[in-house]
C-alpha cells in the first residue's frame, strides 16, 4: 500500500516505453525501490526501460502488452495483479499520428481511436475492477489538454483525448465510494520522442516535469491536474470562447 508520505511498493505501467511514465516511477524509485510491472509491446526501449529501472534497485515484470487487442487487456491487467496488489497504475499509452493525415486516412483514424480511446477504456474497465477488489490504490490516466476543447489543427486526436477524458473523469466519481483514487492528468505540449520535430507550444514541458506533477497528484490525492499548472486558467479561458472567434485562434 501507499505510506503515510505517499510512496507506493508497486507500480503498474500501461505503455511501459512512455517517456512519461518511466519518468513517474523513478521519482517514486526514488524514495524506495518497488515492484514494478512494465506493459508493452516486446521490443529494444522495453529491455532497456527494464534494465535501467533494475539498475534503480526496482524488481521488473515485463508483460506482453498491445494496444490495439483489447479483448486480451483484462488478461494483462489480471497477470499484474496476480504477484500481489498495486499501488499505482498508470495508463500511460497514446498515438499522436499526422494531424491533416487522420481525418482523411481511415486507418490511421481507426488506429488513433482504437489506441487512445477503446484501448483506455477496455484498461480502465479492467483496472477499476482489480482496485475496487483490492480496496485500495491509485489509477492515473495521461489525458490532455486537446481534449479540453478539440481544435480545427488536430480534432481527430483531439476527440480521442476527449473521450478519454470524459471516461476516466466519470471513474473518478464511480470508484470514489470504493476509496480508489482516480487521477486525470491534462499535459499542453510535452516534449517527448512523440513531439519530436515539432515546434514547441506556449508552456509546453518535458516527461520528467509532468512526472512531478503526476507524483504530487497522487501523495495529495487530486483528482484532476494540469501539466504546467498554469494550463488550467489558460484552457478554462478559452472553453469560453465563442466558436466565431476560437477559429481564428493561431492554435
């Protein structure tokens, strides 16, 4: 279980290559070693996300883990929790993709919603059903601002988001009762692997400094974040914004 200063003994990582969230669990690591379960697609950055996390003092569990199967999800989920309870998941998993390609390219379009909204949603069914059982724990979803209110320059990753979004907001409320904590983080612009080559946004932020935030989230059991924190004033401005004059925005 999480400890009185909010350090949990294991993690599980949906999306075990994220930037993200290697970069949450080591903050974590770095008050005490854990047990950490890694889920994601075989592949070279997994091997070595392990090997460095081992290397932190961490015991890793690597699992098989793709996206786009959701059927084999609640599989997946069960096997992390098969060695033990976990303190803290994470659904850390997400495609970017072209922004003009996606909503002129079907399959590219299915990819983006079956990765960043039936995927996430399969997850968190399946999560919300260990934590609830197990009592106790934390479930953060790596949401975004593009959710918040979709724009013209990428609405179809965009709405992924916003589905998204919505699912875990109403988790939170659902396994509220059940003493499971539920997080939604609205990272604006981070500079990853993902964004690589693209031209940074006003308040965009690096991997480790939405790490901080996410920790900082759980130990103080917030519900809902942004990532810088300024975030939230900024798209709470621009929700109200008549459509009229939003599309003219340079966003």
């Amino acid at each position: 279980m999480i400890d009185a200063v909010g350090n949990p003994q294991s993690v599980l990582v949906l999306g075990g290559t994220s930037e993200i969230g290697l970069a949450v669990v080591e903050r974590f690591a770095g008050d005490r070693p854990m047990r950490v379960v890694l889920a994601a697609r075989p592949s070279r950055r997994l091997d070595e996300a392990k090997a460095r996390l081992e290397r932190g003092g961490c015991t890793v569990q690597i699992l098989d883990f793709d996206a786009r199967a959701p059927r084999s999800h609640a599989d997946v989920v069960a096997k992390a929790f098969a060695e033990g309870d976990i303190d803290v998941t994470l659904v850390a998993f997400g495609v970017l993709g072209d922004a003009e390609r996606a909503w002129t390219d079907v399959e590219l379009a299915i990819e983006l919603a079956e990765v960043n909204y039936v995927a996430a949603v399969s997850c968190g069914v399946a999560l919300a059903s260990h934590l609830k059982r197990q009592g106790h724990g934390a479930l953060v979803a790596l949401s975004s601002v593009a959710g918040e209110r979709v724009r013209r320059s990428n609405f179809v990753y965009g709405s992924t988001k916003a589905g998204l979004d919505g699912f875990y907001t109403g988790l939170t409320e659902a396994l509220r009762p059940s003493g499971v904590l539920v997080t939604v983080v609205r990272p604006g612009f981070v500079r990853t692997r993902m964004t690589d080559g693209m031209k940074p946004a006003p308040l965009s932020v690096t991997a480790d400094q939405v790490a901080e935030v996410v920790v900082e989230a759980v130990r103080k059991r917030r519900e809902l974040v942004w990532a810088p924190a300024p975030l939230r004033a900024v798209m709470s401005l621009l929700r109200h914004v008549p459509r009229s004059v939003f599309r003219r925005l340079p966003l």
